[in-house]
C-alpha cells in the first residue's frame, strides 16, 4: 500500500448493517492504497447477523470488523458517504471537517418485517445496490479526481443517484 493511502468513511446512525456492507464490499474490491472504513453515530455494538450472513456468502471477510462509533476511528477520513435511507424517517448523521461528503441513500433492510424471503430479499437488494455503487466508484479516473473536490463530489454524487436492482 501507498505510503499515503485514500480513507473513504461508509457512515450511517447504528453502523450494523448498511454502512457495515459498503465497508466490507468496497475493500473486497478496492485496489491497494485504498481503505474503507465505516461507523455510526450511535452505534448499535454489534454487526447484524443478516448483513454478516450475507457477506459470508459472497465469499467477503469480515474479520476485524465491528460497530464502532465516528468518535473511535484512529484515521480522518478523504471521503465519508453516508448510507441512510428515507424509509421512516431516518435522519443521516452529519460528518463534519474537511473531506468530501456524498449521501448514497440506502433503506435499511433490517427494518424489514416479513417471511424470512422477504427479508431476504430486502438483504441482497441492499447488497446489490451498494456493491453497484462501490463499483461506479472504482470505475472512475480516481487519480484525476482526487485532485478536484468539485468534480469528485459531482461524481459520488451521481453514484448516489443510481438505483439498480
């Protein structure tokens, strides 16, 4: 890795299931000098069985990782990307400080209710539209970006937009 690596905080309230994907996700498939990390402003204290579950079974790791609160992180971030979604109410924490902040709304499949399939499916609709975005990201030119905070916040910001199934 770099001697400098890139940070990209996945940030979210209880950093147990969305934030905790997109963690695991993004360095699955980052390229070397490129970490994620994730956390949450209240954290819940432990991972959602489901969201581990499913990880697992796309063959990601997940040792190491654990719901930590935005106050314990022993780096700043470059990029923080919060993953909150609209669905009752939920309100985005607020990151402060000099990084480049995105929101990449995601509902929180673990306020399903339902038959297990339904539940589910919930699961790997999230799944599928994080890693969707994580890949729009490591598609752009990163290397030009990063040296343009305007271009680069335009570019998550598109990202965020995407909704694939």
């Amino acid at each position: 890795m770099p001697d400098n690596p890139r940070h990209i905080l996945f940030l979210c309230t209880g950093n147990s299931c969305r934030s905790v994907l997109s963690e695991a996700i993004f360095n699955h498939l980052a390229p070397a000098g490129w970490r994620a990390l994730s956390a949450g402003s209240q954290p819940a204290g432990q991972l959602h069985p489901h969201a581990v579950a499913l990880l697992h079974a796309r063959g990601i790791a997940t040792d190491g990782y654990y719901s930590k609160s935005w106050h314990d992180l022993d780096v700043t971030p470059d990029i923080v990307i919060t993953v909150c979604g609209s669905a009752a109410g939920e309100t985005c924490p607020a990151y402060l400080g000099p990084v480049v902040r995105a929101h990449w709304g995601v509902d929180d499949p673990s306020h399903v209710v339902g038959t297990p399939a339904q539940i589910d499916a919930a699961f790997e609709h999230a799944y599928r539209l994080i890693r969707a975005r994580i890949e729009a990201f490591l598609a752009l030119p990163l290397a030009q970006l990063l040296g343009d905070r305007a271009a680069l916040k335009a570019a998550l910001d598109t990202i965020g937009a995407l909704q694939r199934n």
